[in-house]
C-alpha cells in the first residue's frame, strides 16, 4: 500500500478472482493465462498478482490490472517514487511472466 501526493492510493496483492476490476491502458484483463486462474484443472486456483489506484476516498478506480503469468504470482513489496510510478516486487512460478525490453532478466529460472 502506498500513498499518492495528491492522495491517490496505490496497492499491490494476490488474487484467485476471476473478475477482479481491471481498467486503464496497458491493463491484464485476464488472471493467469487462462482468464481462470487455474494453470492445472478446475479445483486448483493459483494467484495472479494485481496492481490498482484508487482515489484516495476509494470512490473512484483509476487502473487496475493481474500481475503475471501462468503460474503463481505474488507481489510482496511495492513502492512509488516521486514521479508517481510504482514499482512492485514478489516471487513466480509463471515461466511466461511478463517482461519489458531490457529487463536485467526476461527469463525463468526455475523455482519461486
């Protein structure tokens, strides 16, 4: 959970929901790669990972979007510099875990 300057609330988490809200540009409307968050059959759930901003009496959502891959995925850590961009961190066990041109590493290895 992080605070806005202008009182905006950002957090980060865990989900096993399948219609968590999403909106914004550039926004996972999907949990996990199947829209179920279930990499393995209808019993077993996994969590996919999400990011929202909420206005700062939580009457407004401003984004909000699944974190992940196939697999599990957990942000643990989250914070916002003071130019308003988030950064999040966590563990997977998504082998297709999202990544951006010039990532340190844009590749699984194995484990969480």
């Amino acid at each position: 959970l992080e605070l806005g300057a202008n009182g905006d609330i950002y957090v980060s988490g865990e989900t096993t929901s399948v219609d968590f809200p999403t909106t914004g540009s550039g926004s996972d409307n999907s949990c996990g790669s199947d829209g179920l968050c279930d990499a393995t059959g209808p019993y077993t759930p996994i969590a996919d990972g999400f990011v929202a901003r909420l206005s700062g009496d939580l009457s407004e959502l401003f984004y909000g979007s699944y974190l992940g891959g196939a697999g599990e995925d957990r942000p643990l850590v989250a914070t916002l510099d003071d130019s308003g961009l988030l950064y999040v961190a966590g563990d997977t066990r998504s082998e297709d875990f999202p990544t951006t041109p010039g990532a340190f590493d844009g590749s699984y290895n194995g484990g969480t």
